[in-house]
C-alpha cells in the first residue's frame, strides 16, 4: 500500500518555486493526480497543486462538483471584475483572509491525455483556479495580505511550530518560519 501524499504546509520551500512545465504525461503522473485528489477530497479541499504535494511541475487537480479535473500547463489569458471572498488554503490550514481577486477568467490548458481545454470561469471556481495558478507560480495567499495582517498569521503558524504538531510529525511537515 502506497503512503497518502502529504500537503506541504507553509514555511517549506517547494511551495516558494515557480513549477516547471509539464513537458510528458506518462502513467507516473496520471497516478499522483489519481493521489492527489484522494489527499485533496481527504482534507477536505476543492483544488490541490502539485507543488502542495512536494512536486514543483505545473499542474494541478480540482473538483468544483462536477467531478474531478485536471489542468497541466494551465494560464489565464483573459481576467475581468473584481470579488472579495474568505479565502482559505490547505498549505496554510485553519486561516483565512478576505482575498480580492478577479471574478471572472478565461483559462486554457491540457487534460492528460494532452487535449488543449478552454474553461470559462466565474466566482467561486474562477477564484479556485486562480489560487492554484498562484500555487504553480511560487505564491500563497500570505502574499495578498497587508504587512500588520501577514505579521499576525506569520505570528500564529511561529506559536503553531513551536508548540508542535497536534499529531505525531511526519516527513515533509514544516512550518519554520523565514
């Protein structure tokens, strides 16, 4: 039986690289997506980036209710409006901050069978995609804070790392802090 993924938390590095291009879909990606999606629908999540699973490529899975996706090599080429939404993340869990983002995008990317996709968004899945594009770039969501509301969530995860993980620590958790 094969380890659950482990989403990388803030504080490790992987989650500060720009992802390399997906240049081959072969069957070892199609089984991390497979994993993936599992460690997502276990977190609960509605989107996981490679780079949360310790894997710096550009892609990433998602399941907005209509079932489960994936978009390899994905860009935004078109953005319009603007929406304040609570918006929270698995590699930074229990916090959240109001995130001003565009409501509306057009995004294209691959499937993995390499089928070029074009997708319409809006609100809530438009800004799903945008956090995971932001995941693929290096970015979290701590960057969207202002400099008193960064200082007070890099506080929190500082006092969450020194009083240790409310489980037994496993490889690949971290939240030291730069």
């Amino acid at each position: 039986m094969v380890a659950p993924l482990r989403i990388r938390v803030y504080g490790d590095p992987v989650l500060r690289r720009v992802a390399e291009e997906v240049t081959d879909v072969d069957g070892a990606m199609v089984e991390l997506c497979e994993e993936m999606l599992t460690a997502m629908y276990d977190a609960p999540g509605i989107g996981l980036a490679a780079p949360q699973v310790g894997v710096s490529q550009r892609f990433f899975v998602y399941d907005f209710g209509e079932g489960p996706g994936v978009l390899v090599n994905p860009e935004i080429t078109e953005s319009d409006g603007e929406w304040t939404y609570n918006e929270g993340c698995l590699s930074v869990p229990e916090l959240s901050w109001e995130i001003v983002r565009p409501r509306r995008i057009h995004l294209r990317g691959y499937d993995l069978h390499g089928n070029e996709l074009s997708i319409e968004a809006k609100d809530l899945e438009a800004r799903l995609f945008q956090h995971e594009l932001d995941h693929l770039a290096g970015k979290i969501l701590l960057d969207y804070l202002d400099d008193d509301q960064r200082r007070a969530a890099k506080r929190i995860l500082r006092e969450r790392a020194m009083s240790g993980p409310s489980r037994p620590p496993r490889a690949g958790d971290g939240l030291s802090l730069p």
